[in-house]
C-alpha cells in the first residue's frame, strides 16, 4: 500500500524532549523523560469491555466538526479533541497545565505523553465505550503511540475535500469568524501542514483495511448519509428511539433578549442570578430544573426521559430544548436568564439554529481551588452527596472540557462577559449591573 504498508511495522517513533534531543540512554525513550519532566499523574481504571475508538480525519475546511455534532445526535459516543482537553488543562492551572503553558509561551512543543495521558484520562472518566476522537492522530507517530498505549481505533473516517474547496469554505468563515487564521496564507501552510502529516496517517489505516473515505464535497446531510451507512456497517451503538415531542404553540417576542448565565460549580451563579431577580423584570430558567420538574409531572415525555436516566443512558437534548422554548413562550416575558446553559457548544449551536441568537453570555470566572473551597464549606451543611472533594475535582473537569470552548466561542463573537467572581457577592453583582444596563436590560 505504498508508504502506508511499508511503516506499518516500524517501530514507534520516539517522542523529543524540550531540548529537541532524543533522550540520553538508548534504554530510555524520551516518552518517558517526558512523563517524568512533567510527572503525570497515573490514569485510575481501565476502559471497558467493547470499547470502540474512531478517529476523525480531514482537511482544515473538510467538515468534519459538522458531521461531529451530527453523529452525536444519532449515536451513543463520546466526542473528545486532544487540543480541547490540552487547553483546559493549561486553563486549569494544574502543574500539568502551568508546564504546558510554560513550554508554549516559549514556542515549545508540549511532549506528546501529556495529550496520550490527557486523552486517556477523558475515556475512562466519561464512562462511555463508543469514542470519536476528533482531528487525531495529526501524524503516523501519534496513532502508534495512542494504539500502543491505549488500545487500537476501530476505525478511521477520512473527510476527503479538494483544497480548492477547504480553502474556499475557509476563506468564506474568515468573512464573519474573525479568526486569524481564516486568511489565504495561513490556509495553505496548514493545507501543506496536513498534507505532509496527516496523509501518511491515512495510507497506513487504509494498508489495515480500516480507513473510510468519505467525499466531503456534497452537503452536510448527504455526507452524514455516508457516514451512518459507515457507522451502521461497524455497529455503533445508536441512540435509544427518538421521543414525540408535543408542538409548542406560539412564539418569542420580536425583541426577546436571551442572557446565558455560565460558570464552574462553586462560582455563585446562583447567587447572582437571585440577585438579578430582586432588581430587573426577566424569567429565570434552568435547562435541569425544567427537565426534572417535566419527570416530576408523570406525562409522556417525562416517563420516558425518567425510564432513559434509570438506564443510565442521556436524555436526547431535543427534549431539553423543547422544555426551555415551552417555557420560556408560556412565560410571555421578554427578558431571559438560562441558568448553567449551555454546557457544550453543540447545544449552544443547536439552541441558536431551532430558537434564537442568544443576546449575551455572563461568565462568572473563579480560580478551581477558590470554587473548590466553597463547594467543601457548602458541603459541612448541604447534605449534597456531591460536595465531596472527588466529586468535584470531577464536576471541574467535566467544566474545564466541555463548557470553555463555549466562552471562547461566545469571546470571538464579542457577546461574552467574563466577570471575576472572586469579590464578595455585591461586589460581583456591581460589575453584573453594569454589564445589564449596557445591554438595556429592563428593571423592574
């Protein structure tokens, strides 16, 4: 199978250390020097029986995020990009996190053992046993490396798309993204980046009989018809059947304005939200209070969402979004609060596309170890089983990973506040009155 084939069996490349030399004692891969300059903390448990990895390849422009959040509305998977889980590490402050920031400040790369260690971590922690592995491995090294540690993928799918329309579609994005890399220059360095590394990663899973190619040019939803017929050939577990959902009658306002509310556990969103209550005329809502109080009323659609919790498997985020439009029409205000809303960036993409652009994000930010010493002393007297230091180093994580892409993604549209929520409450709830004012929302 040409290159692919003939580096199928080499050994596994080994990783550079800091200085860019390839460790001292011939004994010794700098894998392992890596581990040790930055003491990675030992992964705990093991992933399951039945375990499938794919990994999701493509082009700068190919779609493959597109056919991502379409995959996850179907099937039962666990989405994970290493980038994602390296950048909330470093904004954790972990000491992990403090030596990557180090090494990228100075233009270093970050040892390749922290993203395997990264990456495994995520796995066996997110329980779940179906994963896609989003823009990795970047180069034939990576997949040795991940497959020799971890476990071998399952599959491969590989969005093929000519440069000229990548570079098309990319220069379109620039037009509204403001990303800096959404420029004609920088797209065909990382064409000619992807090109030089990531192909080979191709050749050699194509030499193994597990690489998909799937044309990328059609549109998304004929794509994604590809891509089930793919995954269906391979088993992938779908999501259990699609619960009815009544219409909801009516509509929002012309002029309804939407605030999402975020910040980690322990931030004091609540406390601001009640705050905000007390003095502007707006309808509080929570996406977990409206679901439970939805299997609290015994109708249909409760029954169900409460049968799918006891098996342990996720209400389909259809249902959440019907819940929150229900409710916020049957309100007949104009002025929304979404309380801890939306915890990924698919669900906020998916809101703005079925209800509306949100007016702004509030996000209350909190160093980990202050919001962590608040939910302890909360502990002494909640009785919340989930006060417990595991738990919430746990609940940080689950943050750190799934809910900053939505601050960033919110940042570079320009609509997200970050407000410091380290002050005592009416501190805090000064700058929040601050940023409601500009935005013209209504007192009471």
């Amino acid at each position: 199978m040409g290159c692919g084939a003939s580096k199928a069996d080499t050994p596994t490349k080994p990783l550079e250390n800091k200085e860019g030399d390839m460790g001292n004692k011939a004994s010794k891969p700098a894998a392992a020097d890596a581990e040790e300059a930055f003491a990675l903390p030992p992964v705990e448990g093991e992933l399951p029986d039945g375990t499938q990895i794919i990994f999701v390849l493509g082009g700068p422009g190919s779609g493959k995020g597109t056919q991502c959040d379409k995959i996850k509305q179907d099937y039962e998977c666990v989405h994970l990009s290493a980038g994602d889980l390296l950048r909330a590490e470093v904004k954790s402050g972990s000491v992990v996190g403090k030596k990557c920031e180090e090494l990228m400040r100075e233009g270093k790369l970050v040892p390749f053992a922290v993203t395997l260690n990264l990456l495994k971590k995520a796995m066996i922690e997110s329980g779940g046993k179906f994963f896609l592995i989003d823009g990795f491995p970047r180069a034939l090294d990576q997949a040795e490396q991940f497959e020799s540690s971890i476990m071998p993928c399952k599959a491969v799918l590989f969005f093929d798309c000519p440069e000229e329309e990548m570079e098309k579609r990319l220069l379109k994005r620039g037009e509204t993204s403001g990303r800096s890399d959404d420029n004609a220059e920088t797209i065909r360095k990382r064409f000619r980046t992807f090109l030089e590394q990531s192909l080979p990663v191709k050749d050699h899973y194509l030499g193994h009989g597990k690489c998909h190619i799937i044309s990328a040019v059609p549109h998304p939803k004929e794509v994604f018809e590809v891509v089930k017929t793919v995954l269906d050939k391979l088993n992938a577990p779908k999501k259990s059947e699609e619960i009815t959902l009544p219409p909801v009658e009516g509509s929002l306002p012309e002029d309804a304005q939407i605030i999402f509310v975020l910040g980690g556990p322990g931030s004091g969103k609540g406390t601001q939200c009640a705050q905000i209550l007390e003095e502007y005329d707006c309808v509080h809502l929570s996406a977990g209070d409206l679901l439970r109080a939805e299997v609290k009323s015994g109708s249909v659609v409760g029954k169900k969402c409460e049968e799918l919790m006891r098996e342990g498997k996720l209400v389909p985020f259809a249902v959440t979004l019907n819940l929150l439009k229900k409710a916020m029409i049957e309100s007949g205000g104009k002025f929304f609060l979404i309380d801890g809303f939306p915890r990924a960036l698919d669900q906020a993409e998916q809101f703005e596309s079925s209800i509306m652009p949100c007016k702004a994000v509030l996000f209350f930010d909190c160093p980990e170890e202050e919001m962590e010493k608040r939910l302890l002393k909360r502990g002494e007297t909640s009785g919340r089983s989930d006060d417990n230091a595991e738990t919430i180093r746990k609940r940080f994580r689950t943050f750190l990973e799934q809910s900053l892409p939505v601050k960033d993604h919110y940042g570079d549209r320009k609509v997200c506040h970050v407000i410091s929520a380290i002050p005592q409450p009416d501190v805090v709830y000064e700058s929040v009155k601050d940023i409601l004012d500009r935005l013209g929302a209504p007192q009471k």
